[in-house]
C-alpha cells in the first residue's frame, strides 16, 4: 500500500462515532537503526510521535585551532491518526564518527539512510567527521515521516594557527566551508537523492589541509565537505540530510539539542466510549436533563475524570463534570424540533485516558400559550395617552418560548373579534416574559369602542387570542392661562395678552381649536383663535392712565371643554416725555428781536402719540408765558427780552396720559439793539433871536422791532446845548423810530454844526449823527430919521430922531434893536454917538449949523452881532440966516458933538445922551461930503461896532 493510501485510511477511520481520541497510556522510544516494528493496539486510533535525526561527528576544540563541529539532527513531532491492527516500523540512527588524525576520517552515522565518512586530511592536518544517520517511521511499509542527520564537521588544517575546519550542515542546510589559505567549501544539504549522505573530500598530500566532513543521511542526503587544499586550509563541513513528511501530515519542526543519536518516540492514551442519554420527546421549555456515562475500553473497572461538553452542531449548550465516570446535564430550552446532541468527553490532564464522544436524538413539541389583555382606564378623554396591556403565558409543562413572537392589538366597533378586518391599533414585539404593551392616544371623542388582542406564537409555543375590553371616549377638560407680556406699562404702550389653553391629565392632547375672547374691565376687547400650539395672542392698546382686569374666556370644542383664566391686573402710568427748547435764532440776539421759543415735547414710546396741553416758558426762573401744544410743539414769541445773558426753560406741565417734563436750561445772550441817528435843523437858516428847532431821529436797526428809547443830546459846533425831549414822529417809516427835539432861540450869530449823540442805555447801542450845517443871520435894521424943525433960522436948533427898526417878516416877533446912532451932518459924524433908548429911539439937538441945506444922515452901530448897521435915508436941515446976524466964535473950541461948547457957552461933558449940542459948524462951501470922507466914517463906525459888539449865548 502507499504512503497516501495508508494515510487515507487512517483519516477515514477518525469519523466513526464512539471512538477514542486523544490517548496517553504509554511512551514507547525506538532507537535502532534497523528498524523496530510495533503493532498498534485495541482501541487505539491515534499516537504521538517525536522523531530526531543524528548529530554529525565534531573533532576537539583547542584555543589556537579546531576542528569542524557536527551539525544538529532535525527534529519532527506530530499526530498520526492510526488503527488497531496497523504495523508501525521506527528506525533510530547514530552519530557520525568524530574527527581523527589525517588518515582516520569519522565513519558516517548508521540509520533509515546512512551518513557519508569523513575524508583524510594531509601531513599534520587532521581527518574530516562522519555525517549523522536519519531516523524514519513506516505505517505499513510506506514512508510517513524522515528525520535527517546533520553533517560531518571539517578537520582543521595544520599550515597555520586559526585554519579550523568547517562546521557540518543542519536540517538539510549546506556545511560551513573551512577557514585559511585553501580551505574547503562546505557539502550542499538536501541534495542527494538515495537519501545517503556523501563522503568528505580528500586534503591530498601537498600541503597540511583538514579533511572534509561527511554529509548527514536524510530524506535526501547531505553531499560531503570538500577536504582543504593548498595552503593548509581546514576542510569543509559535509551538508545536513534533510526532514521529510507525508502529505497530510502536519508536524512541528526544529533541532534535537539534547541528544547526539537519532529516535523515534510513539505515544498513545487508553480510548474511551461516551455515552448519551436524552428522553425521546419534550414540550418546549419544559427542563430536559441528559445523562453521560463514560468508561475506560481498556479498562472498564477505573473511574475515568474529566468534563463533558454537550454540543448542538458547532455550538455547546451546556458542560457538565464526570464523576465516577457519569455526569446528569440540565439542559437549556431547545426548540420545537428534532435536535440531535452530542456528548463529548474531555479528560483531565494526566488521567492517561482519550477523548470520546456519543450523540442521542430527542424531539421537543410546541406548547400551549394564553393571553389576557387590560387597559388603563375604561373612561377615557380625548388626547389621554391609554395602555394597552396584554400578558402571553406559556401553559404547563411549557415554560417561556415567548421571545421572538408579536402581539397585535385590534380595535373594532362590535363584540365579535375579526382580525382580518378589525382595525390593527399596533404590532409590538412580545418580550421574553410574555407582556407586550402598546399606548393608544385617544384621537376623537367617541362611545364605547373595543380592544383585544393576539398572540402570534413563536416555533416554540402556539398563538392565543385575548378577552375583550371596551373604552369610551370623552372630551377633555381643559385650564386656560393669561399672560401679560408687562403687567405695568406707559401709555401708548401695547400690552400682548397671551393664553395657552391646555388640555388637562390625563389627555396629553395639544389644544389646537377653539377661540378665546379677552376683556378688559369686563368689556370685551377682542377675540383670538387658537393657533396649533394651544396659544392665542391678542394686542391690547389704546388703554388710558389706569388699573385695568384682563381675563380670558376659552370657548372650548367638541374635544375641548371650555374654561375661563384668572384675572390679571394691568397698570398703565403716565408716559414720560421729554421736553427740547428750540431758540430762533439761536444763541442770541438783540433787544427787541423777536425771539421764538419753541417747545418740542414727545413721548418715551412713540406708540403714544403726541403729548398735549400745556407748557411754560420762564426766563429767568420768571413765566414768561404759556402756550398750548399742537402735533407735540408749543410756540412762544417775545420781542422785549432784557439784555443780558437769560436762562431760559420750557416746562411741560403734563396732562393726563403723559407725565410732564421740563427743558434743560438755555443760556440765551440779548446784547444791546444797534441804532442810527439822523439829525436836523428846522429853519436850516435864521435870524439871530428866532428859535430853532434841533431834531434827531433814532431807529433801531434790524432785527430790533423795539422802538428806541434814551436820550439824545445835541451839539452845536461840537459844544453841548442841551438834551432833546422825546416828540411824537409822523414820519412813515418800516423800523422803529424815536424823535427828540430841542428849540433854542439864543444861537450866536455865525455859520453851525449841528449833531446828536443817542445814548440808549443798555437796551440800544449809543449813536452819533452826522453833523447837519445851519446859518444864524443878524437882524436886518433900517432906521428912520426926523429932523424937527426941518427948517431953522441961525442959532436955532432941530432935533434930531432916530428910530431903528429890525427888520421882520409877517408875524415875526422883532426884537427891540440897541446900539448907538452917529448922526452925521454933511458926512461928518456930529458929536458922540447917541444910544438908544428902550424903544430904539435915539435923540438930539444940533444946532449952530452954517446957513444952508445940511443933509443929516443916522447910523446906526447895533450892541453886537445880533444885528446889523443900517443909516438912514438923508434928511435936510435948512437953516436960514437969522434977522439978527450971528456972533463971533469965542466957543470953547469942542468938536461938534463931543460935548464941546458952541459959540461962548462952556462945554459939556458929552456924556449925556439923547442931546447934544451942536458947535458952530465951519463955513461950508456946500461942497459935497467926499469918498475919502465916507470910508473914514464907515472905519469909525466898524471900528466902534467892534467895541460894542459882544457875544451873546
């Protein structure tokens, strides 16, 4: 038979039932080389066996040089199914011979396949080892197993130190190659087919070169080392045998380190016989136990130990201790079914007894379910969460086989169950213990509806159907609660009113129907609809300052009942506001500007509105006056603000709704109004002594609309002449105007600047007018002279009158003219000149004129410069020659109207006036009165007018 074929029984026989494996009763070990043959006992279907190869020989090992060392026999351990009956034949080996001196090589070790022989080495070198023999196992003639042999170590070459031989090969690997000049290469393991190992090479004779080592015997043979050459190299190791296995033999490999010559070791333990016993049938979940007897084949009388393991298939279900060589098992639930087990003996280590197994078949049977069904509550409410409760049980002997079923619960309208056309409310797993449950939330507002339900059964247990149970259906009660999003809140604020209505437990229903109605003080403000979160929302706005009792009513629904919130108080306060003072214009003006102040009031929440009523305007803590808010503004207008820097506020006193609030303060500056000045002179010409009329008119420029006031003083060529007094002014004008007059009527005489200086306190600015030019003429004078007689006789005399006069127009009143009149006769001034009188008379007498026509004239020479000289028209004095004849001149020689007396009267004084006498005058030639006579007159009545003239103010 062949190696396979005999391997192939072997296996085949591991199938049957009953039979023992694993065995440990007894260790046998073949050592020799030719071979022992054992026959395997009764019971026994398997062996161990640990086989190793044999060492090659090694030479001595010295400090300087050595000599190659033997490889290490192969080691091969593994199982080996076999039957009773069956012929195993082992084969050991030896040890390859050791190295010797040059011409005594080691012999090759004997075996199943025997190693090669060392070679001689040359001169002083020494021999190469033998290979080491393999050791083999047989089944029936046919290989199942070679250990192969290591080989031959190298002899050491003797030329020089450190030339030591190659070491042999192991498990079939090449032989290590010597050391030196010319060594030997190590023999090729594994190569030689006839399983022999090959001789080492010959050093030859030239030089002192180790001998090479001999190949190890194997499944093929190791080739020897080569032996060294030239040079006295060592010789090299012979190759390792190598290690074969039959196919389907699985082994563990390695190196026999403990010993030099090769075995064969075969193992086995005493079989045993398991046997299982189970009853023939079950119910499903009902206990099962099983019984395991266990016996020793080769010795039935010894209690065997160990541990059972009952198998379903792959799985095991459950283990169990032998004692007294049986075990009772209680087994876990089998399912409906037949099952076969199986029973397998494992023995405690060093028991020297086999595993074995034994199997039993055993039926188990469905069994019988009931199931009870109950619920939460008979009377239930719309939304309310309901449980289904149904309880499957398994009837005795059975015991659990639940898990893996489903209950099914059903609804129907009637008393009769049909599954196949009830309503299903649920499908739920049943647990391991039978409940299963389901919560039926109730949707509508119905009568009695009913519920069962049904068991699917599992393979381990049949279905079952519950009882019936009924359920109404009711609507549920319901709370609702009122929310205000600020319970105090300004007015013109809106107030949000919120109100979730919810269905009250058991129902878990959200309320998503209905209305709800808010009042206010228990009038209605609105109604809301309930939105799908159970919520309704109504803005409440428009409420005035106040507390307020806001409740919500729900109205409820087919599956709602209704309900009503408590009530929640609401306060509206007056709004705050804000008060802003506007100035126009801004920062400041002038005196009598108009100035408008403007209030700008609003509320803190625009929702409010505008504010109303009134607000106060102060200035300077003191009311200035108050005005009435249109659209959130108040105006007030003032034009006659004081000078100076003023605060000014607004004050919103507040109404009803809206709280009151006053301005910051404004620092408002009123500086002084610019003015303008005009003056005039009414007449801008006149006599001296008339009265003039000085005015000034002073307008307030813009913006003042304030008429101006102060006083105004009026300067006549830069000199002060007194202050106007105000006068009523009709002269149109567009700015606010003020007139002051002042008449004076003792202006000098002369060419006038007038000007007005305006001082207008601290509410206007000071003003100077352009100066305004006018004329003070003297008084125009005429006089009229009398000569009475006009006609006289020689030393009579005629007295002369001389009246002045101002000159006036209709209904001037004319002042009375003073001064002196020179009278002169024939343009010869006559005596002193003669002041007038009160009534601007001036008389005297002339006399002791020469007989003739005497042309009198008067001058008149005014007191000062308010009038102007004037003479009269000639006027002639006859004087005719007296009856008598005159006398001589033996007067006291003055001159005519000096005061000199005439003829032989003695003189006057000349100071008295209105007479004066006049001297004898010369003869006349009656030739007229020359320029030269009248430019001197005229320079004594200028020079005499000077004298008389004063300044009058």
């Amino acid at each position: 038979m062949s190696i396979m074929g005999a391997l192939a029984l072997v296996f085949t026989s591991l199938l049957v039932v009953q039979s023992p494996a694993h065995a440990a009763g007894q260790t046998m070990t073949f050592t020799s080389p030719s071979g022992t043959a054992w026959t395997v006992p009764d019971g026994v279907t398997e062996v161990q066996v640990v086989m190793a190869g044999a060492r090659g020989g090694s030479g001595t090992d010295i400090e300087i040089t050595r000599d190659g060392f033997g490889g290490r026999g192969s080691k091969v351990s593994f199982t080996l199914p076999v039957q009773p009956g069956q012929v195993l034949r082992a084969y050991g080996s030896t040890e390859g011979g050791p190295v010797g001196s040059r011409h005594e090589p080691g012999a090759g070790g004997r075996g199943y396949r025997a190693g090669g022989a060392g070679n001689t080495g040359s001169l002083a070198a020494k021999a190469g080892g033998g290979g080491g023999g393999a050791s083999a196992l047989l089944v029936d003639g046919s290989v199942v197993a070679v250990a192969g042999g290591g080989g031959g170590g190298g002899g050491r070459g003797a030329a020089m130190v450190l030339y030591h031989g190659g070491d042999g090969g192991e498990n079939g690997g090449a032989g290590q190659g010597g050391s030196g000049v010319g060594s030997g290469d190590g023999g090729a393991g594994s190569v030689r087919s006839d399983g022999h190992g090959g001789q080492g090479g010959n050093a030859g004779s030239s030089s002192s070169a180790g001998g090479g080592g001999g190949g190890g015997g194997g499944y093929r043979g190791g080739n020897g080392g080569e032996g060294g050459g030239a040079g006295g190299g060592g010789g090299g190791g012979g190759g390792g045998g190598s290690t074969w296995l039959a196919p389907g033999v699985s082994a563990e490999r390695g190196l026999e380190t403990g010993r030099s010559s090769g075995y064969v070791t075969i193992s086995y333990s005493d079989p045993t016989e398991t046997v299982l016993q189970l009853p023939a049938s079950a119910v499903a979940g009902a206990p099962v136990s099983a019984q395991v007897v266990v016996r020793n084949v080769m010795a039935p009388g010894e209690a065997v130990r160990g541990r059972v393991e009952i198998r379903r298939g792959d799985e095991v279900i459950a283990t169990g201790t032998v004692v007294n060589g049986s075990a009772v098992i209680n087994l876990p639930a089998l399912g409906a079914g037949e099952h076969v087990l199986v029973a397998r003996f494992i023995p405690d280590d060093g028991s020297g007894v086999g595993s074995s197994e034994g199997s039993a078949t055993i039926h188990i049977t469905a069994g019988v379910s009931a199931t009870d069904l109950d619920i939460s509550t008979s009377q239930g409410v719309y939304g309310e969460q309901i449980e289904l409760f149904a309880r499957t049980q398994a009837i005795a002997p059975a015991t659990g086989g639940l898990a893996g079923g489903t209950t099914t619960f059903y609804a129907t309208d009637s008393l009769v169950r049909d599954p196949a056309n009830d309503e299903i409310v649920d499908e739920v797993a049943t647990q391991a213990n039978g409940d299963a449950s389901t919560v039926l939330v109730a949707e509508d507002v119905s009568a009695a509806r009913y519920y069962y339900a049904v068991f699917s059964g599992t393979e381990n247990l049949s279905g079952s159907t519950s009882r019936i149970v009924s359920l109404t259906i009711a609507a549920a009660d319901t709370a609702t609660a009122l929310s205000l999003d600020a319970t105090s809140v300004e007015y013109g604020q809106s107030v949000v009113a919120s109100v979730d209505v919810e269905a009250l437990q058991p129902s878990n229903a959200v309320v998503d129907e209905g209305e709800v109605e808010f009042t206010v003080d228990g009038v209605s403000a609105g109604v809301a609809t309930v939105n799908a979160e159970g919520r309704a929302t109504l803005t409440l706005s428009g409420l005035g300052v106040g507390e307020y009792e806001v409740v919500a009513s729900y109205s409820g629904s087919a599956r709602f009942g209704s309900s009503v919130s408590q009530s929640a108080t609401l306060r509206v306060s007056a709004v705050p506001t804000r008060t802003e003072i506007v100035i126009d214009p801004a920062d400041s003006t002038v005196y009598g500007a108009p100035v408008t102040l403007e209030a700008r009031v609003s509320a803190a929440t625009s929702a409010a509105g505008a504010p109303d009523g009134l607000v106060a305007f102060t200035v300077d803590g003191a009311l200035l006056g108050t005005a009435e808010l249109a659209d959130g503004v108040a105006q007030w207008s003032v034009a006659h603000l004081p000078v100076g820097v003023a605060t000014i506020k607004a004050a919103y006193v507040g109404s009803g709704n809206f709280s009151g609030s006053t301005s910051e303060s404004v620092e408002y500056e009123i500086v002084a109004a610019s003015t303008s000045i005009v003056a005039s002179v009414e007449p801008d010409s006149t006599r001296y002594g008339q009265p003039v009329r000085l005015s000034a008119v002073v307008e307030s420029l813009a913006p003042s609309e304030a008429v101006p006031s102060g006083t105004v003083e009026f300067l006549v060529d830069d000199e002060p002449v007194g202050y106007g007094e105000p006068v009523e002014t009709t002269a149109p004008s567009e700015a606010p105007r003020a007139e002051y007059a002042l008449e004076l009527d003792d202006l000098p005489v002369g060419e006038h600047e007038v000007t007005a200086v305006f001082d207008g306190g601290a509410e206007f600015g000071s003003a100077s007018a352009d100066a305004v030019p006018f004329e003070v003429a003297p008084w125009a004078t005429t006089v009229e002279l009398e000569a009475e007689p006009a006609s006289i006789v020689e030393d009579a005399s005629s007295t002369l009158t001389a009246t002045v006069r101002a000159g006036v127009a209709d209904g001037e009143e004319a002042p009375t003219p003073t001064g002196v009149v020179r009278f002169v006769v024939n343009g010869e001034p006559v005596g002193e000149s003669v002041a007038v009188d009160d009534d601007a008379v001036a008389t005297t007498r002339l006399s002791d004129l020469a007989v003739g026509d005497h042309e009198v004239v008067a001058v008149y020479e005014p007191a000062d410069e308010t009038a102007q000289p004037s003479e009269s028209s000639p006027v002639t004095l006859t004087v005719t020659a007296s009856p008598s004849g005159g006398g001589d001149d033996g007067g006291g020689g003055g001159r005519v109207g000096d005061g000199g007396g005439t003829g032989n009267q003695p003189s006057g004084d000349g100071s008295r006036s209105g007479l004066g006498s006049i001297g004898k005058i010369l003869p006349t030639t009656g030739a007229p009165v020359t320029l030269t006579a009248l430019g001197a007159l005229a320079a004594l009545l200028l020079a005499g007018g000077g004298l008389l003239t004063s300044r009058r103010r």
